[in-house]
C-alpha cells in the first residue's frame, strides 16, 4: 500500500489549491477526483467567478480576500496564465437592501477604495444599465472575474511538476482513521496519509457525518444572453455586477469571451437531494426567472439566449464556509461547503488546508468557519 504525508480528496477549487501549496513544499502528497479537473458536475465551472474585497457576507472576510488576491496574482506568475481579470464590481439595488448595506460597511470599516451611486449616476456612468430610479448602487473598483476552470486545471498542473500524484475518474468509497494514519479506500484500491483533506465539495457529506445534517444543496441556474448592445457589455465598460430586487439577487458578468452576458440568480435554487442528481438541464421557467431581472435592471442585456449551464451550491445555515478539523479524527480536515461564494478565496483556502495538514497554525483568521458553530445551536 502506497503511503503519502498528505491524501487530497477533490480537485476542484480548495482542493487543487491545497495540492499545489503541499506540493510545492515538497511534500508527499496525492489528489484523488472523481472526474476531471475542471469538470462540469459540481461548484466550480461556468467560465467565471467574481472576485472582490468589499464583502456583504460579513467584514471579517476581506482581509482572506486581500490575501487571495495576492494569491491569485501569484498564481499568474507561475503559470503565465491570465487568470484575473480586473473589471470592477457594481452592487445594486432598492434603498436599504443588506448586499449594498452590507459591502459599504465592509468597505469603511477596512478602508476600502470605493464610491457611493444614485441610480441615476449608475445608468450614466454604465450604459449597460437601467437600474430603477430609486436603487443605489456601491461600486469597488479592485474586483473583477476569476476563470475557475483555467484556475482549477493549473494548480493541478503546477502540483503535478512539483511532484504530486493526481488519480482521476476515481471515487472515494471510505475514509478510515488509523493508529498510524488514515487510510482512503478508493474504487480503485487504497492508500494511506498521515492526513486527509476533504475538499469535496457538494459530496461532503458522504464523509462528514457531523456536517451532513447542516447542508442544504441547491440547483443554481447559469444563462449567457446575447446583448443588444454589445460595446455596452464589453470588460472595460461594464463591471462584473450583483444586483438585489425585493424578491431575489443576481450576479454577472460582462461579455468578456465572446459568448455573451452571463447572469444567475444567487438566492434562488431548487432542492437537491444528491449530488449526484445535478444535471445539465436548464429550462423556459429557469430562462425567465434569469430575465426578470435582466428586464429590471439590464434591459440591453436581455437578448436572445445562447446557453444555459447548470451547477451546485452546497449551502450552511449560515452561509459561512466549513473549514476544520473533523470531530472524528483531527487529522482530516473538511474545507466546504462554501454556500455559492466560494470560489475567489480558493487560492488562500489552499495555503490555510496546507497548513492543516501539516501540523501547522494558518497565518489567516479562519475561526468563523469552526465546526463547533452547529454544535452550539443545536444544544
């Protein structure tokens, strides 16, 4: 039986990053995934991410925010890959509304650069809006758009120069604490590490009892519109948005590929029971709940439709990410879920499960992400 100093269960966002940052420090160490990297079953694909540092979530993330930016660019350097792209973030909506609330008190209390709009300074400033006269608006000029797929597939790569081994198309069945270890057992035989990062995503909780209860999976719905102005929607004249009506929120992007104006709502998802019953099958009542908002605040944007991807959200209670040491055995380490905001922290989320599982304490703050937050309201 092959042994590691570290076994990786997931590629995707955290899990790739927390490869390369072990690999890269020499260590021993193996990435198990189910598909491929950069695969289309999960959390981690649609072409793009928002990245930003004004955070409506809660102030407490901007400074992992601050980090993953400088990550990011690291990564960039590595691989001479444009993985970042700095376009700016426009949040919207009705007076009052907690994601405009929420990113400009994040926005002051860290002294971030950022400005206060009218609605009318909004549609004047960015043509590709028409937000309703009695919305405001903040806009961060720091944030952009992440590739997550580009992203995914380099760390993979980087790790893999660096000396990691990486199985595909291989699907964890157990993970089993030992005296010595913890043993993976796998459809394709079993390996042993002194520690075991769980990073798997929206099937996390096939290997996290204690978590399983606390998440909620979700189906999020990804639609590309063709502009009907097009030089509107381009990088450099509209900024990656999120907009909040009384009845739902959204977030997009520019048309920065060719493909379109990419929209979806982040509040609203149907139940999935499993994982594994994701499929890539968007349809006319996911289509106008997309354009409702489009009309409401981006009528140019709402042309005809190009294509439509499906992924998960793996929600907490709370909507603050699981990362922690497991309750059955402190040398695996769960990272998930992320509850659909994941994504633009992964490059400092792998240094931080490095860390873990090596022993060591993380340089950044990660106590809100504490398992024992469920325990406490449940007794």
């Amino acid at each position: 039986m092959t042994t590691f100093d570290v076994a990786v269960i997931g590629l995707g966002a955290m899990g790739s990053a927390a490869l390369f940052n072990l690999a890269r420090q020499g260590r021993r160490v193996i990435g198990i995934e189910q598909f491929e990297p950069g695969h289309d079953k999960g959390s981690s694909h649609g072409e793009s991410r928002i990245i930003r540092l004004s955070y409506f979530e809660h102030p407490s993330y901007v400074p992992l925010a601050r980090r993953a930016m400088e990550k990011w660019r690291e990564l960039e350097q590595l691989c001479r890959h444009n993985i970042l792209t700095v376009t700016g973030v426009l949040e919207a909506g009705y007076p009052g509304c907690p994601i405009v609330e929420g990113s400009l008190e994040a926005s002051r209390l860290h002294g971030l650069d950022h400005e206060v709009l009218s609605a009318a300074e909004i549609n004047r400033r960015f043509p590709a809006f028409k937000v309703p006269p009695h919305w405001t608006g903040l806009y961060q000029p720091e944030g952009g758009f992440l590739r997550p797929e580009l992203a995914i597939q380099q760390f993979v790569g980087l790790a893999e120069r660096h000396g990691a081994e990486v199985r595909t198309g291989t699907r964890v069945l157990a993970i089993e604490p030992l005296g010595s270890g913890v043993r993976v057992r796998t459809e394709a035989g079993e390996i042993e590490a002194g520690s075991v990062i769980v990073a798997a995503g929206a099937w996390i909780g096939d290997f996290a009892p204690e978590l399983k209860p606390h998440l909620k999976l979700t189906r999020q719905v990804l639609g590309w519109f063709e502009p009907l102005q097009p030089a509107y929607y381009a990088p450099d004249r509209c900024p990656v948005f999120i907009l909040e009506s009384e009845d739902d929120a959204c977030y997009g992007f520019p048309d920065f590929a060719g493909t379109g104006v990419k929209t979806a709502s982040h509040r609203k998802g149907a139940y999935l029971p499993s994982a594994d019953d994701l499929s890539q099958d968007g349809g006319a009542a996911d289509e106008a709940q997309i354009r409702r908002m489009l009309a409401l605040a981006m009528p140019e944007a709402n042309g005809p439709l190009r294509a439509m991807r499906t992924c998960m959200y793996t929600r907490t209670p709370d909507e603050d990410f699981v990362i922690d040491r497991s309750s059955a055995d402190p040398r695996i380490i769960l990272a998930s879920p992320c509850s659909g905001h994941g994504f633009k922290f992964a490059s400092v989320i792998g240094e931080v499960l490095a860390d873990l599982a090596l022993g060591k304490t993380p340089a950044n703050d990660i106590s809100r992400f504490k398992l024992e937050r469920f325990r406490r309201q449940s007794a």
